[in-house]
C-alpha cells in the first residue's frame, strides 16, 4: 500500500495513526534526547506544579482567614477604643463642668469668707472705738483734764472756716467723719489739745494717712490738734510709720509714752 503526502496534515494524520513512525520519526528528529523522559520530567514537573499551586491556594487561604480574623479583632478593639475615647470626652467634660462649679464654689466661699472677715473686722472696730469712746476719760486722763467730747466745738469751726474759704466741704465732712473728736487742757499746763482719733483693730498705714490729715484740717481752723491713732494689734512697722510722722499711739486702751512725747514736739 503506497502513501500519498501532498500536504503537512497529511503528514500529520500518518504519524498519529502509525504509532511506529511517530517513535522513529521522534528518535530521527531528536537523536540525541530522550524524548519519554523529557516527557515523564514534564509531567512530574506539572504535577508538582499543581502541588505548590495548590499547597500556596491552602496557605493564602489559610493568611486570608486569619488575616481576616486579625481585621475583625482590629476592627472590634478600634471600635472599643472607639467607645473609651468616646466615654473619656464625657468623663473629660463632666469633670470640666466638676471642676467650674468648684472654682465658682470656692470663688464664693472666699468672697463670702473674705466678706465675713471684713464684717467681723468691721464689728471688732466699731467696738473697739466704742471702747475708747465710753473710756476717754480713763484712756486719756493721764495727759488730758476735764477732757470732752469736742465734736460740736470743731463743727462750728469747721462751718464758719468753709464758708470763708479756708477748707472744702470735703474736708469738713473728712473731719466729722473721724472716730472721736476729744480734748481738753493738758495735765501739764493749760493748753488745749484736740486728739483726732482713729480706732481699728488692726492698725494700718491707712489710719495713720487719715488722722494725719484730720488733725492737720483741725489745726488749719484752729485748734492745737494732735493725731491718734488706735489699734489692738500694731506691727513693728506701722508703729515706726506712726512715730516718724508724730502720731500717738494707743493700744489696748494704754497711751504710748514715747509717742506722746514725740507728737507733743512738732
């Protein structure tokens, strides 16, 4: 039986249906390789292939799931964390609200502290210049005779010098205004004096500035007037003021010697 080959399929269809001249014509075309082994190799290669495909299919599916467990455990903590933050800006504003309301609590506690002292101060004051009021006589008597309430002598004075010019309105109200007004002749000679007195319980520059002042209005309409000022407590450095601008010192109802004598040499 003769062949006929006019054509490549022709030549294809002979050796798929010759599986002799297929081997033959494999070891004529490749001498030297060994085509079943190339072949055997192939496969085992693409099996192995398939092998790690599938082993790396399992070991991202495997990543996945845990990744993907991992995200949701992210997801929940943020979402917790979420929640805290949320919680703390409550508890942050709360303790902002807290804390105002102190402040303004504490605020009035030390204004109505701070008013309740100047109220005490006040009462101390006023009952300490009563004192001095109801024991002038006792007080002063040691440098003072038939000593007297000169209130109303001065008043007259104080009009007649306002309406001739020689003080303000302001400092006729600035005298009348002091805490006692008292005088009389000295124990020492006939001389008047009219003691212009400041009493507060804690003595201060400021009492010292207003007697001053007072006495010297006094003098200006005149009376021989000397300045006093009145204090159950005094410190070292307000008394020092007072001698260096000559004003009699009183404490607890007893006259400062040495005072006196200083304010009787101006």
């Amino acid at each position: 039986m003769s062949l006929v080959i006019d054509t490549f399929e022709d030549l294809l269809h002979i050796v798929e249906t010759r599986p002799k001249w297929r081997q033959r014509l494999t070891e004529a075309l490749f001498p030297d390789t060994d085509l079943p082994k190339i072949l055997r190799e192939i496969t085992e290669n693409q099996q192995e292939t398939t092998r790690l495909i599938k082993e790396i299919r399992r070991e991202f599916q495997r990543s996945k799931a845990e990744n993907e467990r991992r995200f949701s455990r992210i997801d929940k903590d943020i979402a917790e964390l979420k929640t805290d933050v949320a919680k703390l800006k409550t508890d942050v504003a709360e303790l902002k609200t807290d804390v105002a309301e102190l402040k303004t609590n504490q605020t009035w506690l030390m204004k109505t502290a701070k008013k309740q002292g100047t109220d005490i101060a006040e009462l101390k004051g006023k009952s300490y210049e009563r004192d001095y009021r109801d024991k002038a006589h006792s007080i002063f008597g040691r440098y003072i005779r038939r000593g007297r309430d000169m209130a109303n002598e001065i008043a007259d004075k104080l009009q007649l010098a306002e309406k001739t010019g020689l003080i303000s309105e302001a400092e006729f109200d600035q005298v009348l205004a002091a805490d006692m007004l008292w005088g009389g002749p000295l124990r020492h000679g006939n001389e008047e004096r009219v003691l212009v007195l400041e009493a507060s319980w804690f003595a201060e520059l400021t009492d010292i500035e207003r007697a001053v002042d007072r006495a010297e209005i006094v003098q200006r309409v005149g009376f021989k007037a000397l300045a006093v000022v009145a204090g159950m407590e005094w410190i070292a450095e307000t008394k020092q003021v007072a001698l260096e601008r000559k004003v009699v010192i009183a404490n607890n109802g007893r006259i400062d010697k040495q005072s006196w004598e200083l304010a009787m040499e101006a």
